[in-house]
C-alpha cells in the first residue's frame, strides 16, 4: 500500500460529510481533486469503502474500519506537531468541547481572550443537541461540554459559568393586554418546541409536567435559530433562553409573555468525565476559567440581568 497523509485526511472528511461536495467546501478543495484522492485511496483496497445509493454516499462497513484507523493516524501527526511546538517551550494542542445549540451564544466569550493568550492552540468546537453532546462526554472525544442540564447517569465534574434563564416570547404584533399571565395560557397559544434530545425542550416539558398543563404543539424545529424566526413570522410562541434573544428583543421583533412561575432557571456548566486524563492546553483552559470567568461574565453578559 502507498496511500498519502493527504489521501487519508481526504477520506476521512468524505466520510464525515458523506458528500463529497461538502468535503470539498470544508478542504476548500475542487471537487473532482477529491474525487481524484478518493479514487486513488480506494485503489489500495480491493473492498470499497463508499458506495452510492440514490445519489447519495455511504460508507461502507469496511469503510468505517478505516475512518477509525485514518482518525487515529491524524491525531499522532498532530500530537507529533504539538510535541514538537512544546519543546519550543509554546502552549500548544487541541482543545476539543462540545456545546448544546444554545451554548453558542455564550461559549465563543468564554474562548476569545484564552486563544488570543495562546495562538498556537487548535479549538475544536462541535454545536449540536443534548443528548449528542453528552454522547460526545461518555465516548471521550472531547475535553469538556456545555450543557444546562446536568447528566444524571455519567460521573462529571463541573464548573458553573452562569444562569441560563428561559422566557416566554411572542412576536411583537401578537397582542398581550395584561401585564402579568397565568401559567395556563400555555395551554390557549401555539407553542414551537424544540425537538426531541435537546435541553431547552427538557427544560419546557419538565416545567409543563410540574404544572400538569396540556400544551398544543404546534410545531417541533430543531434550532434555536429555527425556533426564533418562526415565533417572528407568527407561527406560535415558545420558551427560549434569553442568552440568544438580545437583539430581537432590542429591536422589536420579539417580545417576553410575563408569565407567573417564568423565567424556567439553570446554570451553565462546563462538564468533563470525573475520570478524564487533561492534557495540558485543557488544564490551562481550566485554570483560565477559574481566574477570569467572572470579568468575562460582567463584561459580556451584564445586560442579563435586566430580564
């Protein structure tokens, strides 16, 4: 076999978008240069390792055999860089944290002024729901996650970073007369949820299950973005953290229900497995948050309390 690095980290990004289009986008490559290394990766194994049904790509089982090996032989290339940035006496390595969807808004503060202090660390950040997110925590493939919902079945430790409140909104050509509402007229609006797997739709159905209300959904959207713009246009109201309203809010184009037992409150946490080996770029990190989370807190994020 005579198969390149560059053949390999071609394969491995094929397979993690299953297009080869997107694999392209994100190698900031041509497409058919990655049909090229594809093809002469494929022809070092007489099994595939794609397949094409319906106009779409799949990885074979085969395949995905590989896709564990080319991971592994990338992480030792890079830990051999950062080996070697180290001995240079500079902080170095990959920082790997995934965050719930809403985490967005907040995590990038939490970041900024840690990577400026230290250029030669790689950030790895996966935004995606709940239940991925710890999926992520339990197989050890990241060094921390961002949830509001603790898990209940995995052993972690944590550091609190701030309260995640979560309000009623409407758009603002709705008409909400009274100054303050019962809690069940969650049970007369359109409610959008968010879909099954994420933290803010926990957050909402525990609340309604303490408040034994029946609550019409009207429609299940698997973004917060997606959420927001629909109560924009009208399509029905929702429950939703405050951390990712600011600017609609400000402009008008969303408005807080004031509803008696809302805002639903919790805390930003950033979690690791209790048993997790650091390296040293996530010790550091740690450490930064420590010294510096409170300054990051009063700075961004002031204008919370507010609501």
């Amino acid at each position: 076999m005579n198969y390149t690095l560059h053949q390999l980290q071609v394969f491995l990004k094929v397979a993690q978008c299953q297009s080869i289009t997107k694999a392209a986008e994100e190698l900031h490559l041509t497409q058919p240069a990655v049909s090229i290394q594809l093809k002469n990766f494929q022809d070092q194994f007489e099994i595939p390792l794609t397949e094409i049904i319906g106009r779409k790509l799949y990885v074979t089982d085969f395949g995905k055999e590989i896709v564990l090996a080319a991971e592994k032989i990338i992480n030792e290339v890079h830990a051999i860089n950062y080996k070697m940035q180290a001995y240079q006496g500079k902080l170095s390595g990959r920082l790997k944290i995934s965050i719930v969807s809403t985490g967005k808004y907040i995590m990038p503060f939490f970041l900024a002024d840690f990577l400026k202090l230290h250029p030669d660390v790689e950030l790895i950040l996966d935004v995606t729901n709940k239940s991925k997110v710890i999926k992520s925590l339990e197989r050890n493939e990241v060094d921390f996650s961002l949830v509001s919902i603790l898990p209940e079945t995995l052993k972690i430790n944590r550091i609190e970073l701030m309260p995640n409140l979560l309000f009623l909104v409407s758009n603002s050509a709705t008409e909400f007369p009274e100054k303050i509402y019962d809690k069940t007229i969650l049970e007369n609006i359109p409610i959008i949820s968010r879909e099954m797997g994420s933290g803010t739709r926990q957050s909402m159905e525990q609340f309604m299950l303490l408040n034994n209300l029946k609550v019409k959904k009207k429609l299940e959207l698997t973004s917060n973005e997606a959420v927001k713009q629909a109560v924009i246009a009208g399509l029905g109201c929702s429950i939703m953290p405050i951390i990712g309203l600011k600017n609609e809010i400000s402009i008008g184009n969303l408005q807080i229900i004031t509803v008696r037992g809302l805002p639903i409150q919790s805390t930003w946490n950033l979690i690791w497995h209790k048993n997790k080996n650091f390296s040293p770029i996530a010790k550091a990190y740690l450490a930064f948050l420590e010294e510096y989370k409170q300054d990051i807190i009063k700075n961004k994020f002031d204008w919370v309390n507010s609501f």
